[in-house]
C-alpha cells in the first residue's frame, strides 16, 4: 500500500510541478514545445519532494495515521526537500527553473498533495471503504489480533464479532467480508463446513498466525504449529534470487565503503581518541552451512579483563561517549561491509552468534538437524540475529521467526548486534 501510494503521489506531483512551472510562463504565449520543457524541468523538484517525503515516513501509514500527523511532519519534509533541490541544482545547473516557476510549481504540489491526503484519510475511514472482520477464537492469538487492528485504523478494517468455535448465525449476521481463525486448539472444534460456505460466497478466510505476521511483519510464535513450518513457501529461495541478492549486497557494499570512507576515517579517529582499546570489535559468527567467520563492527564499549555478561543491559556502563552515538545511529556496523565483500554475509540474513548462551546451540546445529534448516542454504546478515544477545530475553526467539519467513525483520531490535562489542 506505501509503494503503490508513493508511485501515484509521486506521478501526481510530476504533473503538479508541471502545471505550476507551465502556467508561469503564461501559457497564453507558449506552445507545446515549452510544455514539453516544463515537464522534463518538473522532474527534479517532484523526485526531490517524493525522496523526501518518502525519508520523512509520509508514505509509512504505520506512523501517519491521518492528516494531523501529516500536518505535522509537511514543514520538516518541505525542508528536506528544499536541501535535496538545492544539492540538485548545484550538481546539475542546466535543470535549474527560475524562482517564480519554483514557488508555483511548490504551491501546485500543495495544492494537490493537502486535498488528496485529505480526501484518503477521510474515505478509508468511511463504512463504504471498511472491510468487516470477523475473529474466531477467544484465546491469546485473537487477542493479539484485536490489538494490533485497534492500533492499525489506516488498514480499514471493522471487527463485527468476535465468536467461539460455534458460528451458527454469526456469519449472516455480521457479513463478514474477512474471518481470521484464531483458535488456540482446532481439533474437532473448527467449523469446516460453516468456513468453506463462507468462502465459496466470498469471504476471505485467513490463518491467524499469518494475519498477525501480515499485520505486524512477526510471528506469533506462542500460535505456531508444525502446519505453518512444513507448508511455508520461504524456507528454500531459487538460484536466480540467491545470485541477485548476492549481486546487489555486493554492489552495494562496495559502493558504501567507497562512498563512506571518508566517514570512516574520522570514526576511527573518535574511537581511538574516545577510549584506550582496539579501533575494531571482532565476533565470531556462525554463517552458511555453520561456517566460522570473524564479524567486524567499530569498538563501542571499553575493554576490561573480567569475564563479561552477553545481556546488553549488564553491559551499559561499560558503552563510550563515542560508542553511545554509534549504536544509536548504526554506525559500528559500516565495517560489515568488508564481511559482505568477502562472502560471510548479505545485507538482510540470518547470523548465529558464538556466546556462552549459543555455541551449544551451534554445536547441535552443526552436527543436527535440531538447528534451523534454512540456515543451510542462507548468508549472515549484519541486520538480523539468530540467538543473538539483545536486550530482551523473549524478544531474540520472536526475531528468530520472523527472519525464517518474512524479510520483514527491521525494527529496531532486530539488529544482530552483541552486548560485549
């Protein structure tokens, strides 16, 4: 929904920008050869605003609910996108338009951008647009489900009931145009019959672990069952799709040392200036077929000879002034980008840590089939953890699961970083 609302906002604004720098020249004059010039000329402030938009999470409707948090990102997104143009226009003069073309073509994207957000928000909120949901089951999954809708208005959807295993005229009742099927136990308690009536006339029928994966990009792992492993399509990718995202890790890793190396200079010199200590932190990781490699990440924490604990809360006095920045923006993770180049790893993968409380684990893994299979035919990834020490306990196992079936893994605690870096 984002990417298909980014592309129709940003063709929009394209013939916004377009109107705008046409119509200062007073059309009344020009002809068709200028209106193909002010379309070529709409392009760079339309491309500036979209990218700019697109960073300032416009497009992300878990974080713009409605018009008032528009409203409230628009000044900040303009702004960025004022420096976009700017840098553009000094990199490539001759697609520079003049100030009064410029200020109509912001005032046409205004223009279009407010009343079309407007008209969105308020439609998807109208009954027309709702899609009635009907949730089957009263137990721990159902109750997941309840919230994450509650808190997802943007999605559109109205839960008409929340009904037992016993549906008897709920269906009629309600008309529901999707049931989700939560139940804790299905065992001679789900209604067969009464599911496939409702989808022969149309409902969507949908697994719960699979609505709350769809909805929040996790795994319930609590509501998961043997049927949802053997039947997933995501365990095994194609050749083609290994080489491209092995072709893209490599390109673009190249391109960020490259283009980061300067950045990385003055790093090094932070940390070493900040604490006494090695310039890097050096992990070994499990990777493919439970291959040994060294993980490479810039020092954040300082050294002592004691052993240390692996929960990154029991290790918060020891983080640098330096080293607090780093982890809060990801900078300690620019050097993964010689991992990438070497083959240890890919952007986004799965990466098993050797600590006290994994290498058993890996030792299992490598002589079991007990371990994850997938890990067999997957790269390391500097953004994702298997086992990884984090700051919550529980929250490692959920990761887990959502890095083996969704590429959906980038909230912020997914990250694969360890405590003793």
């Amino acid at each position: 929904m984002g990417l298909t609302r980014a592309l129709l906002e940003a063709g929009l604004l394209w013939i916004s920008a377009s109107a705008g720098i046409f119509l200062w020249k007073q059309p009344a004059t020009v002809g068709w050869a200028d209106l193909l010039v002010a379309l070529q000329q709409a392009v760079a402030p339309s491309l500036c605003f979209v990218v700019s938009f697109y960073y300032n999470d416009l497009y992300d409707a878990h974080i713009v609910h409605g018009f008032r948090d528009l409203a409230a990102r628009i000044p900040q997104a303009f702004g960025v996108g004022f420096i976009l143009l700017a840098a553009c226009y000094m990199i490539f003069p001759d697609v520079r338009i003049s100030n009064g073309a410029f200020a109509m073509s912001v005032m046409a994207i205004l223009g279009v951008l407010l009343p079309l957000r407007a008209l969105s928000y308020t439609l998807m909120r109208r009954r027309p647009f709702l899609e009635r949901v009907l949730i089957l089951g009263r137990g721990p999954l159902a109750e997941k489900i309840l919230r994450e809708v509650a808190v997802r208005p943007y999605l559109g959807y109205e839960v008409t009931d929340v009904a037992d295993e016993q549906l008897g005229n709920i269906l009629e009742a309600t008309r529901a145009d999707r049931i989700i099927v939560a139940l804790a136990e299905r065992r001679a308690r789900l209604p067969v019959r009464q599911l496939l009536d409702a989808r022969i006339a149309g409902s969507v029928v949908e697994d719960g672990v699979d609505a709350y994966e769809r909805l929040t990009g996790k795994i319930a792992i609590e509501s998961l069952s043997p049927r949802n492993l053997i039947f997933s399509p995501d365990f095994k990718k194609s050749r083609f799709d290994l080489a491209v995202g092995r072709a893209v890790s490599l390109l673009i890793a190249i391109l960020g040392l490259i283009l980061f190396a300067p950045f990385l200079v003055l790093i090094a010199m932070a940390v070493k200036l900040d604490s006494q200590g090695p310039l890097f932190f050096i992990q070994e990781r499990l990777g493919r077929h439970a291959k040994r490699f060294k993980l490479v990440k810039f020092r954040t924490m300082r050294v002592v000879d004691c052993p240390t604990s692996e929960w990154a809360n029991d290790n918060s006095d020891r983080i640098t002034r330096v080293g607090k920045w780093l982890r809060k923006f990801r900078l300690d993770e620019l050097p993964q980008f010689v991992n990438v180049i070497r083959g240890d790893m890919n952007l986004v993968a799965l990466v098993l840590t050797l600590s006290a409380t994994s290498s058993s684990s890996a030792r299992r893994f490598r002589t079991t089939r007990s371990g994850p299979p997938f890990d067999r035919g997957s790269r390391a990834g500097p953004r994702s953890g298997w086992a990884t020490p984090t700051t919550s306990r529980r929250r490692p196992r959920r990761c887990a699961m959502t890095s083996i079936t969704s590429s959906a893994c980038h909230s912020g605690w997914i990250s694969g970083s360890s405590s003793t870096r």
